[in-house]
C-alpha cells in the first residue's frame, strides 16, 4: 500500500513509493526531473561549408532525383542464337514443357515447288522433228599464200629495197667478224710452239749430307710385321750382323712372344724381299729384342759409340711409321741423359732408359728403327715419343747405342739379359733442401738393406750419377756392373751420409 502526497506548492498528488517511468525502470516518486541537454552543433566555417555542403537549393540527397532511379533496366537480354535455340528451345507445338518426345518422327522436309517455266507446257505431247535452227553453209575459195616480204615486211617493201637490206646485212657481219679477230689476235702471243723447257742434271751437283746418310742407311733399315690371330702390328728394325741378326724394340714383337699360340714375325728388306724371324732373346727392362733371319748378302749397320755425340749434331731417323718403309727425317740431338721410363698396353715392357732426346720426327712404326748421325753411324734404336696429340711434335727419344749393343750382344750369346739391383723402390721427391729418390721400402736382405740404407732415406747420387728422381735411380743404378761395390749418397735426417752397396743380379 502507499500513500500519496503533495509537493509543497501543489495541488498533485505524489506517491509515496517508486514509480516507472516511460522505458519502463523503477525509479523513487520523489527524483527530480531533468530538463533535456541542448544539442550541441559545432560553428561550421564557410570553406568547409562550400566543400561539403549541400548544393544550392538542394535539400536532400547531394544527387539528382532522375538519376537514383531509373524507369527501365540498364541490361537488356538480346535474342538468342538460333543454334542454340534450335538445340536447347521448346520443339515445335509445346508450350509448357522442353522435352521432345522421343517417339515423334520428325516432320518431312517441306518441298519446295519448282519454279514456273514459262517457254515449258507440261501438258505437251513428245516428238521427233528437226532441229530449230539450221546452220547455213558458206564457201569460200581458197587464200593464196603469203610471201616471206610480205610476212616481214607486209608487203610495203620493194623488192629491191629488200635485196639492198640483206647486201648491208651482209656487209655488217664480215666487218663485225674482222673487227673480233684484230682484238683477239693479241692472244695468240700467250702460247707458241717453239719453246722448249730445259731441264738440269748433266753436271753433277754432288748429293747432300742427308742424302748420303740416307743412301747408306737404308738398306740395313728393315721393316718388321708382326701378325698374332687376326691382329697385326708394324715397327723398324736394324741389321747388326750378317749372320741375320737384327735389333728392334720389345715392345714391337712381345704380342708374338707372349702370344699362347704365337704368332708370326716377317721381316721386308728395303729391296721388298721378304724373310720369316725367329725371336733370339729379349729384354723388357731395356725394351730391346734381338731377331733372327735365313739371308744371304745383308747390309750391317755401322754402329757408333755413345761418347761421341753431342747436343745440337745433326741427325737422321730411318724406319716405318705408320707403315710407311724407308722413311727418313732429319733433326739434331735436343739432349742426352734424358729418364725415360717406358710401358705400353699389349707389351710386357717395363723400363726406364737413359734416352738421348731429338726433334726429328718420331712416329708409331719407327720403333726399333735407326738413330744415325751425320756419318752414317748409328746412335741409337728409335724407340718412343712424347705427344698429346698422338702424333710427333719434336719429342722423339732412343736408347744409346752402348746400351744398344750391350744387351744385343748379350742376347746373342746367352738368350737373356740380367740387370744389377739394389733391391729398394723410390719415389720423386723435391722440396726446398733436396730433391732425389725416396726411398719407400727395402727388400729383406737386399744389397741395400745389407749396407744399412732404411726408409725415408734420399739417395741423391749413385757413383757419378746424379740423382733427381726415382727413374734417374734405376738408370743409375743400371750403369753399374754387378758385384762391384758402388758409393751411394744420400741425406738422412738432414745428413749427408755415404754408404757402399755392391749391386746384385736381378
């Protein structure tokens, strides 16, 4: 229950109990009633009034009225494509449904009338009758036939203008044709039946010094064919002895000497004649081999001697390369002492030679062939070369002719060649205190090991052999005699100690 009141001053009535107001909340009969907040509207200044401000006379929207609504659609649908209304339309007839029935027979095509002839009665009998037209015939008498005047000249020209025209035609071509025989009568000077070359060779010139050395090499220079199953191999050979020794390389008859069957060995004097070989003895540590032929009336090589030559002396290659008998080429020696350390596939070859190096052109086929110096005495065996190419660029090496003739003779009288050995393997070394042989390993109870030479030792000279490498070891080694002591130096732990070694056989 409540009790109503009065505000002092009024008639009303308050109650005495809170009452709602219009949104419905609670509030206490007796809290005041606030007078609305005025609006508050900022002062707008004139630039931003010309800016954002209603057009003049415009009240509402900023745009036109004709242009927020439009009577009709922007996008109107156009016709559709027959084809597409052919294959997607309501057939023919329907109305409210695009399904064909797939029963119906399509409707026959509409004929079309043929057009009205009006030349055509249709209701016309058929006849036989002559032909509407008729050709009329005319005869004419035959044309006689025309004159070469006037076909030339349609008969406007005389007769004797004509015979005048064809004296000056006449005319015109003998002066044309003298005229072409004076300007070209200047080249009958270019040839003449009265000169007659003149050759020399009735005094005698003498022949050259590599003419000479060619003429008295070449017949002791043979040719060797080395033929194992279907294979075949060429190289040189020269004659030694007139008994029919001859030397070439190892490497040119081992496919023969190893072959399981062997093979066949054909040696072609410089005259053509032809002469089996039987293999005497060989040496691969030197790549030497000596042969055997059945023939009468050989030419010996004259052999020289190792000492005599010298850098920079003329000299001649004479052999096969590439097949190619009784060649010859010319250089000089490019230098002497030089290790080479020789092997090839299809050879047993394994050695190292003392080579004398020279610039004339060395190919395949030249090896066992003759090194000759500018007296006709022989050097040296041909034996290898040096090229990336394959073919000779001035790197052509051969085996002394001392080496040459040691092992030959040997061969010759034993079959076999024996070789001193000190029993140690090396390796190249070079650094900025030596450079020399290393030694890698020492055979038990090898003459190196029984003179106290170990691992890591530098042997930097055998007897008067200065050694620099490992492959100028083994040669040094190899001009020693076996059993004969021999001085070795080498550098062990940064000394110079010297021991003797008595090489033995290998």
């Amino acid at each position: 229950m409540t009790a109503d009141y009065k505000t002092p001053g009024s008639d009303a009535t308050v109650p005495d109990g809170p009452v709602a107001d219009e949104s419905g909340t609670l509030r206490p009969a007796d809290a005041p009633r606030l007078d609305p907040r005025p609006v508050y509207r900022p002062r707008i200044d004139a630039a931003s009034s010309r800016a954002f401000g209603r057009p003049g006379g415009v009240t509402g929207s900023f745009a036109p009225s004709d242009t927020r609504r439009e009577s009709e659609p922007s996008m109107k649908v156009g016709a559709p494509d027959p084809v597409l209304a052919e294959a997607f339309g309501r057939p023919d007839g329907e109305v409210d449904t695009i399904q064909r029935d797939p029963h119906r027979k399509a409707a026959a095509p509409a004929i079309e009338a043929p057009p009205a002839d009006p030349w055509r009665d249709p209701a016309a009998g058929v006849e036989l009758g002559s032909p509407a037209l008729h050709a009329t015939e005319h005869s004419r008498p035959p044309a006689p036939a025309l004159s070469a005047r006037e076909v030339l000249f349609g008969g406007k020209v005389a007769p004797k203008a004509l015979a005048a025209l064809g004296g000056i035609a006449l005319a015109i071509g003998l002066v044309g044709g003298l005229l072409a025989a004076v300007i070209t009568a200047d080249r009958s000077s270019l040839t003449s039946d009265s000169v007659t070359l003149v050759q020399g060779g009735d005094e005698d010139l003498g022949q050259s010094p590599v003419a000479q050395v060619a003429d008295a090499v070449l017949p002791s220079v043979v040719s060797i064919q080395v033929a194992v199953g279907d294979q075949g191999s060429t190289g040189s050979g020269v004659v030694i002895d007139g008994a029919g020794y001859i030397v070439t390389n190892n490497h040119v008859i081992s496919a023969a000497a190893t072959a399981p069957d062997g093979g066949k060995i054909q040696v072609i004097f410089s005259d053509g004649t032809k002469a089996d070989a039987q293999i005497v003895g060989r040496d691969i540590k030197t790549d030497l081999a000596v042969l055997k032929v059945s023939a009468d009336n050989l030419t010996v090589a004259e052999l020289g001697r190792s000492g005599d030559v010298q850098v920079g002396e003329d000299v001649v290659a004479v052999g096969s390369p590439l097949g190619l008998s009784k060649t010859v080429t010319r250089g000089i020696v490019s230098a002497l002492h030089r290790p080479m350390r020789l092997s090839g596939e299809g050879s047993d070859t394994n050695a190292v030679i003392d080579a004398v190096q020279t610039d004339a052109a060395i190919n395949h086929g030249n090896s066992g062939g003759a090194l000759v110096d500018d007296t006709g005495r022989v050097i040296g065996i041909n034996t290898a070369m040096l090229s990336e190419s394959g073919g000779s660029v001035g790197l052509g090496f051969a085996i002394p002719i001392d080496d040459v003739t040691t092992v030959a003779q040997t061969l010759i009288r034993d079959g076999q060649m024996h070789h001193p050995d000190i029993g140690v393997n090396a390796r190249t070394v070079v650094n900025d205190n030596t450079s020399g042989a290393q030694v890698a390993n020492v055979r038990s109870d090898s003459p190196a090991a029984r003179a106290g030479i170990v691992e890591n030792d530098v042997i930097v000279k055998v007897g008067d052999r200065t050694v620099t490498s490992a492959d100028e070891l083994v040669v040094a080694v190899n001009l020693q005699k076996i059993g004969e002591p021999v001085r070795v130096q080498l550098i062990r732990e940064g000394r110079l100690v010297d021991v003797d070694v008595t090489p033995a056989s290998d």
